[in-house]
C-alpha cells in the first residue's frame, strides 16, 4: 500500500512537466533550464549553483549546464559574491524573469488543477501530511539508511 505514494509522486511528476512542457517549447527551454530560472524567481535568496542542486535535487553537471547555457542566452547572469568571491550569485536578467513568469502562470494552473475541490483545512491537512512524511524522509536521507 505504502508504495503506491511513491507511484503518485511519480506521476505527479510527469503531469507537472507535462504542465510546463508548453512554456518550455515558447521559450525554447528544457525542462532543468525552465526548473532553474523558476528556483532562482520562486526562492529570492537562495540564489547560488549549489542552492539549486541542493533543494532541487537535480544533478550538478545538469545544473551547470543549464546555468551555463540561460547565460549563453541572456536569460540570467553570474555575479560575484562581493562577500566571498568564490560565491558566484545567478540572477535573472529582465527576459529570464519573463521566462519565469511564464513558468509561474503554468506551476499556478497545474497546482490550481491539482488541488481542485478541496478545502482550505483538507489542503492545510495534506500539507500537514506530506510534510510529515517527508521529514521522516528527509532524516532518514541525513541517517545515511539505505
């Protein structure tokens, strides 16, 4: 039983990529490059590499390549960290910020569909629930447990 969690996330997933599929096609994106300009409008502040790898879970070398080719393209820039120059800071230049305003409106209506017909204390409850479990996954992760 426990494992058809695992089957919906999956799924999940894949209907959310199917979501941003047309974001990605108008702005001539993949799936990572649209990924990241979204971390870096969603999460003001957390905007390193490393962040995004981190709390994404993508691969790095995806990361790089994606940071590496959004900045080919004019899409967002690396700054240095004037605190700590191996810092290097990702910031969206105006047309990356549009791209990532695109991709909002897309994550809003997929989500929106998503939680469709419930409640604010349903919702509030899943939250609560989801929550939970993933924490005792994400200790489980820091345990090292296999």
């Amino acid at each position: 039983m426990e494992h058809v969690f695992f089957e919906r996330m999956v799924m999940a997933r894949k209907a959310y990529d199917r979501a941003l599929e047309p974001v990605c096609e108008s702005w001539g994106l993949s799936h990572n490059e649209l990924d990241t300009l979204l971390f870096l409008g969603n999460n003001p502040g957390l905007d390193r590499a490393a962040d995004i790898v981190k709390y994404r879970g993508l691969a790095k070398s995806h990361v790089s390549l994606a940071v590496t080719t959004l900045e080919r393209r004019g899409l967002l820039e690396r700054r240095e960290d004037p605190g700590d120059r191996r810092n290097v800071r990702l910031q969206l230049t105006e047309e990356g910020a549009a791209a990532a305003r695109d991709g909002k409106r897309a994550q809003k209506g997929f989500f929106d569909r998503a939680f469709e017909g419930l409640s604010q204390e349903d919702f509030d409850h899943w939250r609560a629930i989801a929550g939970h479990v993933l924490g005792n996954i994400e200790a489980m992760d820091a345990q090292g447990l296999r």
